[in-house]
C-alpha cells in the first residue's frame, strides 16, 4: 500500500506571515495537530507547526495575560523549517519506519519538486496498519516457531487450506536464536484449538497461543 492511497488530500496551509493567533483558531477548529507553511501558488513546503509549538510560544498559565502581542507575530517566527516529507507513491511500511525513527506526528506529502499533495499523521499510518494486519476484524492470532529456511511460510499455509481457514494476514519476525523465526498468523476463527493441534501434529511449535492446561 502506498501514501497515495490513505493520505488525506484536503489540507490545511498557512502562509509565513500568517499571525500565529490564527494558527491557534486553525488547529482548535479543525480539531488537528499540524499545519504545513507553503509558498507560491505551487504550495511548495517551507515549514510546519504544531500545537506544540503554539504552547511553547504560550505564556504560562500564571502569566496568561502577559505578552498577548506575540500571538501577532507570523508563524515564521515559530515555525520548524527543517520538514521531513514524504512521497506519494511511498509505501507505507516505509513511512512507518520514518515515524518511528523521527519521533514526530505528521508528515507532509509532497511531489519531486516539495509541492503539496497531501498529509499523513501517525493515527493514519496506526489505522492503517490495523487494517492491514486485520486486527479489527473478528480473528485469532497464532505464533508458530520454524526454522529459519526457505519453504516454511508455504508449509504452514498449506496446513492453513487443508482446513479451510482462512489467513487474514501474516507478520515473521526474527527468534532470538537466529536458526529460527517467529510466523504470526491471524486468521478468520474465533476457536483456534482444532488448527493448533493440526500444525504441532505436523512437527511445528505453536508459541501462542499456549495456555496451561488447554486442551488440544
């Protein structure tokens, strides 16, 4: 899945010069986080501010009438310029990586030539990775432990169809004895028992789910 397909095209710009007070009424009444600086009628990307930036631009609750002339001042005094962005036709798991990475809450996405196309936030890449691993639809979630080789994912699957359950997503990640790797499986049952004991008869180790004293 690229950015292309969840970011959110209708966004809201400021200008440099733009009052920071106006800023403030921008993110309290479209209820967001973020707002991109653009320039020039190709809405290139000079900067970006917060609501972050605005408290910190605040005076403090004690001095909440002290000061009230520097909410005229532009946004360019407050703004951060250095802008990490992304693509439209960057894929997701990417930009995952970039989040996390960063540490920051948005990302605008731009053209090869840093003009505006779109917004992601961390709640769309959140929303979006639940959906891609199905963990909002009624599932079961299964860890099985195999040998780190070709033809293992295929093998389990196999044990999968046999039975006719369907897979709604599969995630592998490393074992910390790097001969093995963890498969994680979710899938469409809401009594995984019948096809953990079909994939532990088949010689594989089910990790999860493994209660004491379940009956397989």
């Amino acid at each position: 899945m690229i950015l292309e397909e969840i970011m959110k095209t209708d966004v809201i710009t400021l200008t440099e010069d733009t009052p920071i007070k106006d800023a403030m009424l921008l993110l309290d009444k479209y209820r967001i986080r973020h707002i991109p600086i653009v320039e020039g009628p190709e809405k290139k990307v000079v900067g970006i501010i917060s609501d972050r930036d605005i408290r910190d631009a605040s005076p403090s609750i004690f001095h909440s009438t002290e000061h009230l002339e520097d909410f005229l001042k532009p946004v360019s005094s407050i703004m951060q310029r250095n802008v990490i962005t992304a693509h439209p036709l960057d894929f997701v798991e990417e930009v995952s990586t970039i989040f996390y990475e960063n540490n920051i809450g948005c990302l605008p996405v731009v053209t090869d030539d840093d003009e505006l196309r779109g917004i992601i936030t961390e709640t769309d890449i959140l929303h979006t990775l639940v959906e891609l691993m199905g963990a909002h639809q009624p599932s079961s979630h299964i860890e099985v432990k195999v040998l780190n080789q070709t033809g293992m994912l295929a093998s389990i699957a196999t044990i999968f169809k046999e039975m006719h359950i369907n897979i709604t997503s599969v995630l592998v990640y490393p074992y910390k004895n790097p001969e093995y790797k963890i498969l994680v499986f979710r899938v469409q049952t809401m009594d995984p028992r019948r096809i953990i004991k079909a994939i532990e008869q088949a010689g594989y180790e089910v990790i999860w789910p493994k209660q004491p004293g379940m009956n397989l």
